[in-house]
C-alpha cells in the first residue's frame, strides 16, 4: 500500500480532523492519522498542537506506530517542554520492555528529546541499558551518553557514565567499542577534557576490536587512533601492522582512515626501510580510490593532494592514473590536474604536457585556462622542461582561440620572470596576437611584457600606442601597468614619440583619475624623472628577483594540521577545521538560562561548550596542559572571547616544554608576589590539573621563561621564542614576541642568518588581525646580517582600525611576512599575549570602579591563583602588579583569605577588568568588556 | 564527529525527507542549499561538498532525488560520502526504484530506516538485508514483533544464522573492465583493468569460504615451480568485502571468509601495467571539401581467434552540424544517432584476428557555425564483452565451502571481460 496519500488532504479544518481520528478508538484509525500528522509534519506544517493527543497513542504494542510517535516527539518535544513530560512513563516502561529492539528504541529516542526534566528521568533507564545483556541495546546506550553529555554535562559526571562507558570499551561486542569509541572521542573534543586517552591496554582492545566491527565502526576507531600518541617507534610500528591490512578493505573510508593512522604513526618510525614499504603499500589503494564514485573521488584527489605535497614520493610513478577522462566531472578533473602539476618531473613532463595540451583544446572554458596555466607553472617549477612548456603554449597561441591566448600570455609572464632574457624570441608572436586580448590580466601582462622588453621590440610604442588609446576605460590593474609600461619605455628609448606618450599618461593619471594608487605611482614616476632620470632608471629598471612557483605550496604547519585530519572535511576544504566549524550547541543556550552564572564559576564541569572551546580543547589538549580548557568552558557564555584569549597563553607556551612553562607563568606570578616562594613548590601545586587553569599565562606576566620566573622583577629579557625554525626559513631563524616597552606596543625580533650569504633589505608586514597591529615601520632597522650572525631590533606597532580584521574575533594570531632582498618572502604566525596589550592609563577611580565593575558579564570572568600570596603581604606585590599594568582597586577580606579588585586596560580589545580575588593564595581574574 | 541531520529534496529542493539527528540545523537550511548548488553550477564551481553560511552539505544526486547530509563539525566527509551512497542501496533494497514517488509512497519505513541507519549522527548499520529482517516494508503481515538480529551486533554483521537453500550453489563471476586511452597519435596514454569477484551465494547455515587465486605473491611464498609461477598473476590493490578476513590475508594470502547471502562483490583488483588493447580502433579522417568528409574507421580485434566478442558497438563521434551522414560497413550495422551526435557501429560478433571497417560520409553547412572551432571533438568510445576471458589471466583455483551441516555445495565460475572507459581520441 502506498503512502502518498497521507500527504493529499489539505483542505479546512484537518488539524481538527487529525485530532478525532488520534482520539479514535480504532485502532488502525489512529495510525493512519499519526503518519498523515508526520506526513504533514515532513512538508513543514506546525502540528505541535497535537501533541497531548499523538502522545496518548504512544503507549501501543504496535511497533510501527510506537517509532512514528517517538518521531513526532523529537520533533516537538522541544516546543512543548511541559507536555513532554507526558511521555516519560511510557519511555521507562519501554526501556525494561522484553524485546531488546524496544529498549534501544527508548533510550534511543528519549537521549534526542532535548528537555531537560525528560534527562533526568532517563538517567535510570541509561544506567541499565548501558549493562544490558543485548549488545544492541549496549550500542545503544553508548551512544545516548553522548547525547546526554551534550545537554547536561553534569548529569553524565554525578552519575559515573563516563566510567561506564569507559568499561564499554573493553566490551566483548565489537559494535558497542565502536560506538563507545565514538561516543568518547566526541565528549573529548567537545569538553576539551581528557576523558578520553587511549592507553596501551585500551589500545589493544581497540585493535582487536577493529577487526570486527562494522566498517563504519572500523572508522570511529581508526580516526581515534589517528589522535594516539605512540610511546616510541616500536609502539608506532607495532600499530602500523595491525592497520595495514586495513587498505586492503573496499570502503574508501576505511581505507582513508587507515592511510591516515599510518601517516601519523610514521613520524616515529626512523626505520627508513620500512618507510619505504609504507610507501609503497600506501600507493595502489591510493590510486584506487579513484575508480570510486566521482563525489568520493573528489574528497580522495583532495586528500592526496596533500599526501603528495608532504610525501611526493609515494606517488611519483603514477602521474598516469590522474590523467582525466572524457566524461569526469569538472570538479574531479580541476583537481587531477593540480595533482598532475605537483607530480609532473623532468621524467614525465613530456606526457604530462601531452595531456595539458589535449585539455586545452576542450570544451570547457574554466578547465582549458586551467590546463593552460598548468603549463606555465610546469615551465616555471622545471627549469630544464621550460623550453617544451613554451613551444606547447606557441602551439596553443596559435588554435587563436581567445581564451587560450589570453591564459597562454598570462603565464609567459611569469615565465618570463622567472626566466629572464631567455625566450624574448617568442615576444613577437605573442605581439600578433594583440588584438584578441579583453581580458584585464591578460592585458596588463603583456603591456607588462612590452614595458619590460621595450629595447627589444621595434614598435613598442606603437604597441602601447594602442593600448593608451583607450586608458581612461581600463581597469586600475591595466592602467597600473600602462604607466610602468611606458615609463619603461621612455627610459629606454628617450625618443620623442615615447616622450609625448609619457605626459600624456602622467597627466592623466595624476590629473583625472580617481583611483589614489594610480595618482600615487604617477606621481612618484614624474618626480623622479623630473630631478634624476639616471636614479629613475635604476630604481625602474633594476633587475627583478627570480619568481618561483607557488601555487601548490601549503603553509608547512597547515598541511601537518590537514594530514592530521586527513578524510575530513578539513581535508577536504584544505583549511584548520577552527575556520568552518560553527557549532552552536544547545548547551551554550543553557547556560545563558541559568538562574545564577556565579555558581558555575571555576566549576570544571563546564557546561558551555562551543566551536571556539573545541578548538581550543584541541590546542590544550596538544599542549598538554588539558584542564585549562574546561574550566574557561565554565565560564563562558562568551566563548569566543575567552576562548581565544587562553589561546594567547597557548601561544605563549607552544615553544617550549609545556609543562614547564606554564607551571614558570604560574611560579612567576607568585614571584611577583613573594619573591622566592620558589618554583618547584609552585610547579607541585599545579600538578593536579584542575588547579591549572589557562587562566595562568593568559596575563603573560611570566614572559614564557622558568629562570626569570624565579628571580622575581626579571629585568633581562628572556631569549625569544622561535617563530620560524631555520628549516622552514630556507636558513633564516626568526625569534620574536610581542612585548610592552615604554608605554608602546613593541615587536621584539631576532633574525640568525643561518645560510652562508649575507642577508640584506629586511622589511616586515603583518596580515590584518584581531588587535589591529602594524608595524610603525615596514623596514627592520638590522641592515646587513653576515653569515652565522643575529641581528635583533625593537619595532614600535600602531593599532589601526585598517589593520583590523573584525572576522578574527579575539583570535591572538598575528600572521608576519618578513623579507629580504635574497630569500623573498617568508610567512609565519605568531600570537599576542594580552599582557603587552594592557596600557598605563588602566588605574581608575575607586569610585567609579565598582559600577563599571558590575557592569561588565560576570559570566566573562577568568581566574588565576597567585602563588604564595597572603592577606598580610598584597601590599607587597602591588607595585609588581603595576609594573605590569595591573592595579589593585580593591581587596577585601573574606573567610578563606581576602578578595582583591585590581583592573587593568587593554589596547584595542576594548577594557578588559581583572578582579582579583585572595582566597588562599590569591586569585587574579580577567573580564573583557 | 557527526552528522546534524539527513534531508532528502527534490531536484526543486522541496524537503521530501528529513532526519534531525542532532538539533542543530534547522530543516529551512535545505532551501539554502539548492539556491547555493545552482549557483555554484552556474559558476562552474560546484563540488560535492559545499559549505554555506556556516553549515556543510555534502550530497548525492540520485534519479530526481538528492540526498543530502548536512553538518556543522569537521565531519568524516568520506565516511558520510559513503554512507550515502549505501543508504541509497539500502532504499533501492526496499523500493526497487528510488525517486520522489517511491519515497513519498514508503516515507514511514524510510522514517524507520534513517533511524537504524544512522545514530546521533554516526552511521550504524547498512546492511540491507539484515535490515530487511527487523524493518519490514509491510507492517500488517508481522504476526511477530521483530527483534534485532543477531548480525547487527555481530563480528559477523552481514549474515543472518538460520538460512536454508534446498540446493547449496554459489555463483562467482570474474569480471574485468578495461579501461583504455589511446592519443589522437595512436599512443596509449593509459590503460588499465579493474576486475571484480562477483558473487552470488545460496548456501545454508553459516558456511566457511576458502577462495584460491592463481596469485603470485602466494606461489612465490610457497616456493612453486617456476611454471607454476608464470601462470600466476601479479594483482595490485586487491580490495576485499568486509567478509574477508584481512588480518589472516595480510598475513598468509589465504582468502577466507563466511559470505553474506545473495550477491555481493567479493573482491576486487586492479591491473596496469601494459595491457593490450583488445579492440583497436583508429579513425582516418578525409576532409575532401566542406560539402564531403569522410570518416574512414577500422577497429581491429587482437585476442586470440578462438574468443569472440560480443555486443561491439562503437560510438564515432561527428561533427553537431553535420549533414546526412552516411555509413557503409563491412561487418555489423551502424546508425546515425543525432541526440548523441554520433554514428552508433553494432558488431554482434567480432571474433579474434579480425579486422572490419566502416566508411562514414557526411557534408557540413556551407556557411561555418558560430563556435565551430572551439572545443575538440569528444574521444570515439567502444564497448563489448569478451566471454570466458580476463586480461589478467586470474583463475580460480577452487572454491571451499565448509558448513557443520557437511553439504556439498556447487560452485559456478565464469570469466568476461567488458570494455569500462575505452576511450580513442580523436586529432
């Protein structure tokens, strides 16, 4: 029979008329109005005024009506909280029912109603079905804590469920470990508590398991163990051989997952004959996964695209199997091709090129400019296959197709930086060609190209004659180069007919135009043409550094982040998941309902958890220092905020022994106060990992190093965290950290040469960021630094709203570009710690501190205990405070010590408050405003 | 971590189906999805994974359906890929045929399904079978109330205990696909087989399989004779049904396994180094004039005499504009297919050694279209079937069936190889 007609009534008055038929007393009667009521529900009506009488029909032997109430109740159970009530007993009685299908069923759907009086009753039936003797209902249950914990953490830590689902680890069912797995890895992550590590004993259990369970649980626990940290290289090998005949499973996830544990358990292994055998056993199923459906294609040519530009060897012989098909999807075919540029070699180029010229003469337009640049940057990454790149484009240039010559011009540029003075003789075929060029890019290149070569080509100024003809309509870009063009032109042919072109162009742009950086480099060209044209040349003419390609090269740090995530969707985007991830959990609402937030204060069973906390679990979790996270989560209703902040500390700390540093922050704290309670003491204080919270470096008082942390006012600087190792800096070591230095924002940076050539021409650039930092200057005072050398400098930062970059949020990250004249730009991330933030003028009246005191979120607080701080010696400290720009405002005694009010002001964030609250050893809060 | 919810829309993106797993996107985000994939389609720039406003929709399209998994975390995209495709197994299982009609007809056991299949998010089970024996598409006929079978939780998750077959038979086809792609200048670019073990099994009880392959690294690890070896074949990749047990194949090479009932694929490999090409075909191209061109094709068979393949039909591709065309052939029949712009070329039976061709003229207007010279044309492709033979050579050396009940079972093998993507180009 068929069920269509449930969706046909639409006429007056159906609700009332489904409500009759749920009042029925026949039986089949009321089923058919519950499914015409889902029905209706499935199009988008509102029926939730039904509920009292759907919830009458649920207590039914009739299976099939009984799982399209519970459907109904997930649906509306959150719109009507207090009818939902209802339908408890009957989900108690369920969860005892003789049919094990029945029980997993309630404690299924009862886990989905998210209401928090129907949690409370569910935490009996969870408790037993958790123990069940049907593993289905085990399966079950393991996942409904999941469920649980996401509504009320609390809940699921008073009444041990976590040590219960613990236990279900060691479950001799295979389905429920999967799920037991599944569940934990997402209370891990989700409350940044280290709830779940895998141990060496668990980890057996979890191989075994692994080869029992279904495929999807095969990849619950795969992903798991693609987070374990191996205790040495036996440990990681001894993982690899029991994951390997994983590759050899049809499901591409598995497979995915699987590439992904070995990968990671890799890095320990220094057996490099065994590397090699990995490598090789990792590439057929590699290239298998490309006779898979075209969507998980694509997600698999993204993720080797990242394998490939950490491991290009395990593919190098098999460029073949990425050439495209005729009938690929276009989106499948763009990425083999990027995956064919980055395996294309001095070996292979030859049919590589073959294919790129094939393609280029398909019909597709995007795919085909694609093709074409693919050649470009063959030409410029394969110095000695150059000159075949540049004959195929010939080729392409001469089909006259518009598209392909324009792309094809575009890239001879750049082959044309990259190889200067090289292949000038094909600079008048390409002048043949003017005519079809529309395109602004295509256009500024070659004008780019003629300004360049102007001595070369005979008619250069007929050339741009023609282009200058229609100047005033360009594009900025075109007219960008137009200027430089003939600029160029008129240095290297002072003629007359160049000379005329020249006013023209200046005039225009410094006259007519609108667009400041055309009038800008305009008049930059007329001045210095008009005082020296012999200056004038060589800053215009002077030799350009060599490009190279970087079109497939990924941020070394980014690409171990996306290897980590390998077959997830951050592989897939090929961005950090913090960046997409939007988790707006319900729990966050919940917390903005509690009657009174103070009580949740320093609780550690946070219960507000959001994407930023997530991600800051992980960055917690990583650093070692795992408690921090979940005591902020208490406290945040505003989790971005504070989330990030603790990041600052994160930051702070990430270069060194974890550990370590933030037990010297804390200590160093104490060192303010005490002088010498000394370290160790303090570092056995915070052993115990919730007296640890992030809160403790987030001010940067400690500076990140244990020696100065123990000789209290540390006048010397401590050496500067490395931002860029010399591996990743082709030879240059950059150290460098945000400080505050006579009332101003100072960027403290060391540069090592490491390299045997001397480095000149540094300058520096920030990307927009979350405080709107800029350097004051973009050069770095350093000049030349010889060989083996370190230069330091101090550069003075402006906060500018222009540099500010409002998406960011609070995010400490401050992503530098530093250059020189012989190694051309290196990026790297730094991050900000709040304390160079906090400004002199942060001393407020004790008049006017309490209101403004209360008028910030209490919610928004954070807290950290000063080390050996007592009542009787705050006076003490308080001038360290200062030093640091914390001041006291107000202390007051309380039964387990005395609560202190100082405040600080940060730049830029907007205010941020401390409180300071003396319970034993003293407490320093923060609130941002 | 998990998936928010499942929708399934029609190619309106009209919400047919759908499933909230987890609370946190709200089902007036299906809308924005359909506006977001047409406009990502018309850019060009469409994938099958998009994210919009913050939430990811990672998607099928099926019949006039699309099954959608929506998510706010960074999800495992190839795991949920996956689980989409067996859900629409798991549907065509049910309904035979998925569309909007069949769906909107069953939307109460596909409700029933999506909250099996899938748990807060995580995928759970996908076995249709074992499905269909505790879901059943006609609730009326159960006298019993169904209970969970064993398998869902079992090691062994795909096979249900109980079965019996009056007659115990297993049915395996060894079936390869060549996938080719020859240059406009007569080179092979490329060229691979994919095989597969399909199976098809009718047995009783819970019987052990043992499969034995003529397989190289096998021979080689019993110190076979050397003749022995040079019948074995070297496959790469194999790939085997979650039945098989890995751990034991890793370790000996032996393939083992209790198979799930019914059909399934038991294994499949793939081949690439050098094959060739079975069929091979090359086009002369006669321009004459504008009015006249001729096509002249000759496709040539290169396996031994003694097979025959069968259903040849080889797709010319021709110009859209072209006028009349005309084939003549020296074996088999060829039609003029305008809706695909191709001459289609039947060859019933083409056995080995043998050579045929056809002539194809047709005219092209006098006055040139528009876009005539942009894009080339599409490759000529070619399908058959050769029976009893594989490219490979893999053979099945036997086939145990072990069940307590002691039967015998019979098992049936066959080999052919089909064409996949064979592809010539054309200059």
């Amino acid at each position: 029979m068929s069920d269509s007609k449930y969706f046909s009534t639409t006429k007056k008055g159906e609700i009332h008329e489904y409500k009759e038929d749920l009042r029925a007393v026949d039986r089949s009667k009321r089923k058919d109005s519950v499914k015409k009521v889902i029905a209706a529900m499935t199009v988008g009506k509102d029926v939730s005024m039904l509920f009292p009488d759907v919830v009458n029909c649920m207590q039914t032997d009739d299976l099939e009506l009984k799982k399209l109430v519970y459907l109904y109740l997930i649906n509306y159970a959150k719109t009507q909280p207090d009818l939902a009530i209802m339908g408890v007993n009957t989900f108690v009685k369920d969860s005892q029912d003789p049919n094990p299908l029945i029980r997993a069923l309630a404690v299924r759907t009862m886990g989905c109603i998210r209401v928090d009086k129907i949690t409370e009753y569910l935490c009996d039936p969870l408790q037993r079905c958790l123990k069940d003797d049907d593993p289905y209902v085990r399966k079950t249950a393991a996942v409904c804590v999941a469920k649980l914990f996401d509504i009320n953490p609390e809940l699921v830590e008073d009444r041990g469920f976590l040590d219960t689902l613990k236990d279900l680890l060691a479950d001799s069912n295979p389905m429920v470990v999967a799920n037991a797995v599944a569940a934990l890895a997402e209370i891990h992550e989700t409350s940044g508590r280290d709830v779940f590590q895998i141990t060496s004993q668990s980890l057996f259990k979890l191989l075994r398991a692994l080869n029992e369970c279904t495929e999807w649980g095969q990849v619950f626990i795969l992903d798991s163990l693609a987070t374990y940290t191996a205790k040495d290289a036996k440990d990681a090998e001894a993982i690899i051989e029991r994951v390997t005949p994983r590759l050899q499973h049809a499901n591409c996830a598995v497979v995915l997952s699987a590439v992904k544990v070995i990968l990671k358990q890799m890095e320990l292994v220094d057996d490099d004959v065994l590397k090699k055998t990995l490598h090789k056993k990792m590439a057929p199923p590699l290239v298998t996964l490309l006779s898979a459906e075209p969507e998980i294609q694509y997600v698999a040519l993204r993720n080797i695209h990242l394998v490939v530009s950490k491991f290009p060897q395990i593919l190098v012989h098999e460029v073949k199997v990425f050439f495209c098909k005729y009938n690929d999807p276009i989106y499948v075919k763009m990425e083999k091709l990027e995956i064919m540029i980055q395996l294309a070699s001095d070996k292979n180029i030859d049919q590589v090129l073959l294919e790129f010229k094939e393609y280029a003469t398909e019909v597709d337009v995007d795919f085909v400019r694609k093709a074409v640049r693919a050649i470009g940057r063959c030409a410029v990454s394969l110095e000695r296959a150059a000159e075949r790149c540049i004959n195929v484009l010939l080729e392409l240039i001469q089909t006259k197709l518009n598209y392909v010559v324009q792309e094809a011009i575009i890239v001879i540029k750049d082959i044309f930086r990259r190889y200067p003075n090289r292949y000038e003789s094909i600079i008048a075929t390409l002048c043949e060609n003017l005519e079809s060029l529309d395109e602004p890019e295509a256009k500024a290149s070659m004008i780019w190209i003629i300004g360049e070569y102007a001595e070369r080509i005979e008619n250069a100024d007929e050339l741009l004659e023609t282009f200058l003809e229609s100047f005033p309509e360009e594009t900025s870009l075109v007219q960008l180069q137009l200027v430089t063009a003939t600029v160029k032109l008129f240095l290297k042919k002072p003629t007359e007919r160049p000379q005329q072109m020249i006013q023209l162009v200046l005039t225009y742009a410094t006259q007519e135009t609108d667009n400041p950086d055309l009038r800008d480099r305009a008049f930059v060209y007329w001045r210095l043409l008009s005082t020296d044209p012999e200056a004038a040349k060589e800053v215009v003419l002077a030799e350009k550094p060599v490009i190279a390609d970087v079109g497939s090269g990924m941020e070394p740090q980014l690409l171990a982040t996306l290897l980590q995530n390998l077959s997830s969707l951050a592989s897939v985007y090929h961005k950090p998941p913090e960046t997409f991830v939007s988790r707006t959990r319900l729990a966050v609402q919940r917390a903005e309902d509690l009657p009174n937030p103070e009580d949740h204060f320093g609780d550690e069973s946070g219960t507000a958890i959001s994407s930023a906390d997530a991600a800051i679990a992980d960055s917690a979790a990583a650093a070692g220092a795992p408690a921090a996270a979940a005591s902020t989560t208490a406290l945040s209703p505003q989790p971005d905020l504070l989330g990030d902040l603790l990041d600052l500390g994160g930051g702070d700390t990430s270069n060194g022994n974890v550990h370590q540093g933030s037990h010297d922050l804390a200590s160093s704290l104490g060192g303010l106060s005490m002088g010498g309670t000394g370290g160790s003491n303090a570092s056995q204080q915070y052993n115990s990992p919730q007296a640890q919270p992030a809160a403790d470096d987030f001010f940067g008082f400690g500076g990140g190093s244990g020696s100065s942390a123990r000789t209290p006012p540390a006048p010397q600087a401590p050496p500067l965290p490395v931002i860029l190792p010399a591996d990743k800096g082709k030879g240059l070591t950059v150290s460098g950290r945000v400080t505050r230095q006579n009332g101003q924002i100072v960027y403290k940076i060391a540069l090592a040469n490491g390299t045997q050539a001397p480095m000149d021409g540094f300058m520096v650039q920030f990307n927009k960021n979350a405080f709107g930092l800029s350097p004051a200057n973009q050069n770095i005072p350093v000049g030349s630094v010889a060989p083996g050398q370190t230069a330091t400098a101090d550069l003075v930062l402006n906060q500018a709203a222009g540099m500010l970059n409002a998406a960011a949020g609070t995010t400490p990250t401050l992503q530098v570009a530093i250059r020189n004249n012989q190694q051309g730009v290196l990026y790297m991330s730094d991050s900000v710690p709040a304390s160079a933030l906090f400004t002199e003028g942060g001393n407020m009246d004790p008049s006017t501190f309490p209101p403004t005191w209360k008028g910030l979120p209490d919610a928004s607080e954070a807290s950290q205990h000063l080390q050996g701080v007592t009542p009787g010696n705050i006076e003490a400290i308080k001038p360290r405070l200062v030093a640091k720009n914390v001041f006291l405002m107000a202390a007051r005694g309380s039964p387990s010590g005395a609560i202190w009010r100082p405040t600080a002001r940060a730049q830029g964030v907007s205010e941020l408050k401390l409180p300071h609250d003396a319970n034993f050893e003293g407490l320093i809060g923060l609130r941002p405003q | 971590m998990a998936t928010s919810a499942i929708f399934i829309l029609d190619l309106k993106g009209k919400v047919i189906l759908c499933r909230d797993y987890r609370g946190d996107v709200a089902p007036k985000n299906a809308e924005k999805f359909i506006t977001r994939v047409n406009e990502l389609e018309e850019s060009g720039r469409i994938t099958p994974i998009i994210n919009h406003e913050g939430i990811t929709y990672i998607y099928v399209q099926y019949s006039n359906l699309y099954l959608v998994a929506v998510a706010r975390e960074n999800i495992n995209a190839a795991s949920i890929l996956l689980f989409l495709h067996k859900l629409r197994e798991v549907f065509v299982h049910y309904f035979n045929e998925l569309e909007e009609e069949s769906l909107r007809d069953n939307f109460v056991i596909a409700y029933e399904l999506l909250d099996e299949v899938m748990d807060y998010g995580y995928p759970q089970f996908t076995e249709a079978q074992i499905l269909a024996e505790y879901i059943k598409t006609d609730a009326y006929k159960m006298e019993v109330q169904a209970r969970p079978p064993m398998a869902v939780t079992n090691a062994v998750s795909w096979r249900s205990e109980g079965i019996k077959y009056k007659k115990n038979e297993v049915f395996l086809d060894v079936v390869e696909s060549v996938n080719l792609l020859v240059n406009s200048n007569g080179t092979v670019v490329r060229s691979e087989v994919l095989g597969a073990l399909k199976m098809r099994t009718f047995l009783t009880g819970m019987p052990e399989c043992k499969l034995g392959l003529n397989d190289k690294v096998l021979f080689e690890s019993q110190g076979r004779s050397p003749q022995d070896k040079k019948k074995a074949v070297d496959l790469e990749d194999m790939k085997f049904h979650q039945c098989v047990r890995l751990t034991r194949f890793e370790s000996d090479r032996t393939i083992s396994f209790i198979p799930p009932d019914g059909a399934f694929d038991l294994m499949t490999y793939r081949l690439s180094h050098n094959v060739k090409p079975l069929i091979w075909v090359e086009c002369l191209v006669e321009k004459h004039s504008r009015s006249r061109t001729d096509y002249l094709v000759k496709a040539r068979s290169q396996f031994k005499d003694r097979s025959t393949a069968t259903q040849v039909e080889i797709l010319l591709p021709l110009p859209p504009d072209a006028i009349a065309p005309t084939p003549r052939t020296s074996q088999g029949t060829a039609t003029y297919a305008p809706e695909k712009d191709a001459m289609v070329w039947k060859i019933k039976n083409f056995p080995g050694g043998r050579e045929f061709v056809m002539r194809c003229r047709f005219a092209l207007p006098s006055v040139p279209a528009e876009e005539e010279s942009t894009g080339r044309m599409p490759p000529i492709r070619v399908n058959f079937e050769l029976p009893y033979f594989t490219v490979s050579g893999i053979q099945v050396r036997y086939l145990k069936v072990i069940e307590k009940s002691g039967y015998q079972a019979l098992p049936w093998v066959r080999y052919i190889t089909t064409a996949g993507e064979y592809e010539i180009r054309m200059s």
